[in-house]
DNA sequence: CGCGATTTAATTGTATGCAATTGATTAGGA
DNA sequence: TCCTAATCAATTGCATACAATTAAATCGCG
C-alpha cells in the first residue's frame, strides 16, 4: 500500500524547508519598500543593525552574527561604504583586521529605521507573542541544523 | 526611561526575519552534501519536486508554486536542461508558454532523491511533530505576507 | 473582424551567497 | 629566534533572486 500522500516526504507542501525559504523571500518583498525608503538592502539593514549595537567591529565578528563569509561581506560592505553609511579602516593592532564603522549618516539613519519594525508587524498580521515564540523556535532549530554540521 | 534592551526591535536578536533568515541558510547548509550527490542546488531540487508531483507544466505554474519569476527561472531551467534533467518544449496550445517536462534522467532521479529528507530530518533533531506544527506556523505567517503584499 | 490590453518567457542589470583560493599578517611551538 | 600553522580579508567563479524592460502570442471588447 502507497503512503499517504500528505506524508509523503518529498511533497512541496510537507518540507518545512521550503517554508521557512518561502516565508523568508516572503518577508524579503514586505522589507523592500520599507528599506528603499532608507536606500538599503535587507543585508545591509543586517549590517546597519549590528553596528547600531556596537560600533566599530572587524568584518569577521559581522559574519559571525550574520552567518556570512568575506565573500559576501566584502563587496556588501564596499558599497555601503560607497553610499557614505560606513568606514572600512585596516586596524592598527592587527592588520588582517578590517575594521568597521558608522559615518554620522550611517548613524542617524537609525532614526528612519525606526519605522520599520513597525511596518513589518503590521503585515504580518501577528501578535508580537506570537512572532516571538515562532522566532524562539526557529532560533533553536537553526542552532540544532548548525550544530549539525560540525560534527 | 529606555525601552527593555531585550524588547528593542531594532536588535537583530529580536527580529523574526533574521530568524528565518538564518534559518534558511542552515537549512541550504546543511541540504549541500546530500543535493551535492544528486547534482541539484536547493532551488533546482524545488523544481525537481514540483515535476515529481505533476510533469508537463508551464514556467508559470512553478514560478506560482516556488514564489520565483521568469528572471529566475529561466537561466535555472536552461541549467538543468543542460545537465539533461528536463526538456524545454514551446508549448502548442499556446505558443507563449514553455513545458517544463522530465527526461528519464530527472524521473529516475526521484529514487536517489529518497534519501534526502530522512537526512534533513536526522540533521535537525526535532520530532516530525515539532517540524510539521513550524511548518504550518510559518506558512500562515507567509501567506499573511504575501497577503499584506497585494493590497 | 480588428486592435489595444494582457499574458508569458526571455533578457538586462544589480545584489546577494558560497566554495575555493590567494596574500598578508600574526601566533605558537621547537 | 625561526619557521610553520592559523587567521583574516579579498578575490574569482558560479548560481540564485528580483526589478524593469522587451518581444511574441493570445484575449477580449467594440
């Protein structure tokens, strides 16, 4: 006898990593007004939100929070730093080290930015009880996946 | 008095989309060496899926059915056509559409793709329970995304 | 029937992402 | 100290993604 279809493991609509990639390309479309409003991209945004917390990091400790390599980051960076939001300086402790900072543009677009968490929830059509208990979850199975692959 | 450090919504650590965000790279992580043995990427293996479900369909329904457009699509179809999973045959009927059918290869392909989703499983160390109550959350929380989008 | 509006893929240009390699710098052990 | 290993950013090559435009085909209204 055929497994039920609706277990079928190899269904679209049964891989919940095709939902977390769907809802991720659906948030990155709810983003792109908002942040066109601040002339970034979502990975810029990513960027912009860690050096609003702290200032003045090396490009490795970026892709650490972020999960991205010098790959990405390098020419991600470049252009920000070509729309004046940051300053790529080669630390004088350490030369390998490229460190990054605000410009005072770079800073003050935090006050525009403000806007857009609020804009998100919005469309989201959630409680913030709600998309934080989801976000707990996702942040233990992202966690579990990347443990996963140290081994 | 400040908001709660932990409530800012502008912390990266609160935000829902990096959490899916980087959730789906984990998840691209960790599918890599499984899809690698099968010579698909992650997106090529979504198109792989929705023709093992239904062959003979136009570019259009799978861009529906994966969120992707012909900007996408089309280079990755020519790929894959290259790497003789799939044939690319103007449609008849109506000669704007493009069938997307399997060749031999690309049905054959199902049997070897079998194995995949029992290594995602085991990779994310949660129960299939967990995994499917996710996946519902998230794809009501796409759908009230893409939902906000068209109003 | 005729013709403008719509639909469908393809194309062009820009911006991620990641694997693999390179080059410069620093760390650390014999 | 010297020399090898490790670290860090940059680079190269390939594969998504998406906005905007284009071109061909079809639809639908008058």
């Amino acid at each position: 006898m055929a497994r039920k279809p609706a277990l079928d493991p190899l269904l679209l609509g049964n891989q919940i990593c095709f939902a977390v990639y769907s809802t991720a390309h659906a948030f990155n479309r709810v983003y792109k007004p908002l942040l066109d409003k601040l002339g970034l991209t979502y990975p810029q945004y990513l960027v912009m939100m860690v050096l609003w917390e702290r200032d003045g990091v090396p490009v490795k400790d970026i892709g650490e929070k972020l999960f991205l390599d010098s790959g990405t980051l390098t020419p991600l960076l470049k252009r920000m730093e070509a729309a004046n939001l940051i300053k790529r300086t080669r630390s004088t402790q350490d030369e390998r080290q490229v460190l990054i900072a605000l410009t005072p543009q770079g800073h003050a677009l935090k006050e525009k930015a403000r806007a857009v968490p609020e804009g998100i929830l919005a469309s989201s059509t959630c409680s913030v009880g709600e998309l934080l208990a989801m976000k707990n979850e996702l942040v233990a199975l992202r966690d579990k996946l990347n443990a996963a692959l140290g081994e």
